[in-house]
C-alpha cells in the first residue's frame, strides 16, 4: 500500500510511525518548511519521502490512500485531486477503528470535548473497566494501538476525542452509532 500523509503535525505525525512500522510505504507532505511533526519523527524522517513548503499533489500518483491531519482543510486541492482519481481518503481515527478491538466510545462536538472525555474516562475506570483516552486529547488515535488495551476486549474501553472533521470511525466497525433526530440508533455497515 502507497500512503500519502497530508500535515505534518502531531496526528500526521502518529500516521506516518504508524505506517512505516507496518512496513507500508509512506510519503508526507506539508505546507509548513519546518513542521511540528517533523522533530517528532527524527531518524525515521530519512526513510520517508517528505515534501515540505507545500501540498505536493505529485505524490498522488501511485498513491492508493490519503491520510489527512485533521488540521487540514477537506477542501484543499490535494483532497480534491485524491478523490477525482478514487483514492481512498481518510483520517486517523478511522484508521483506528479498522485496527482497534476494544470498545469505542467517540465524543465530538464543538465545544466540551476534553471535558466529557476525561469524565467519560474516570467513569469508565470507577466501573472497573480498563481506560485508555486520546485523539485531539493528548495521544494520538494510532499511538493508542501500541497499548495492549486496545487491542483486547474484554473489560477494556478506548475513549477519542475528535474534531466533527475527522470523525471518520463509522465504515470499518460493525456496530457503529449516528445522531439521528435527538438519539443514537445503530448503524450497519453500508455506510
């Protein structure tokens, strides 16, 4: 799998220490010369093909995913261009949901996010369960995956904390759950 990594920020980042230990292929791509991620990344910042100062749509070709920083607009040209050419595009988190084992509970929303995850997360443990919290709180979705807790079920619950943007989680999972008109109603996996 040829993967482009759209923003090289904290979560960008995650995708691409993700990916490359995995052993797919990775380019990265940002508009900033010197991108917060890219510290981040040290020596493994060698084996990946970065173009930095500008989204650089020539990655594209070959390309067979798109992972977008939730940073980054969905109306960039990069996002358009990978679309037109039916490449898969996603965030994270839905990567994260392909992957994970443990129940998911993903709080969204414009403002209380933080807030209602980290109780969401101290109940969940005051019951006994097993907690692991992350997304735009603290640790990245797919940094979450290294830990032994979401990779199992029993007991267990992962708690994200995502921007309406990026919040792609519902394809991969079987049970996955929409607002509809005042509640929350169980989904297939048509969607």
């Amino acid at each position: 799998m040829n993967n482009v990594v759209v923003g090289l920020g904290k979560t960008g980042a995650s995708c691409v220490r993700y990916l490359v230990k995995r052993g797919e292929r990775v380019s990265a791509t940002d508009t900033r010369r010197v991108p917060p991620g890219l510290e981040e990344l040290g020596e493994l910042a060698r084996s990946v093909d970065l173009r930095l100062g500008g989204f650089d749509l020539s990655l594209l070709e070959g390309a067979s995913r798109v992972l977008m920083s939730p940073g980054v607009s969905l109306d960039e040209p990069i996002v358009k261009a990978a679309h037109a050419r039916g490449i898969e595009v996603l965030g994270d988190v839905e990567l994260f949901a392909r992957e994970v084992h443990a129940p998911v509970i993903g709080v969204t929303g414009t403002n209380g996010k933080s807030t209602v995850t980290t109780l969401v997360a101290r109940m969940a443990a005051t019951a006994g369960r097993r907690v692991l919290a992350g997304g735009n709180l603290g640790e990245p979705a797919l940094d979450l995956l290294a830990q032994p807790v979401a990779l199992q079920a029993l007991h267990q619950i992962v708690i994200i904390d995502a921007a309406v943007g990026i919040f792609w989680i519902v394809r991969q999972r079987r049970r996955a759950f929409e607002f509809q008109r005042g509640g929350l109603r169980p989904t297939d996996d048509r969607g």
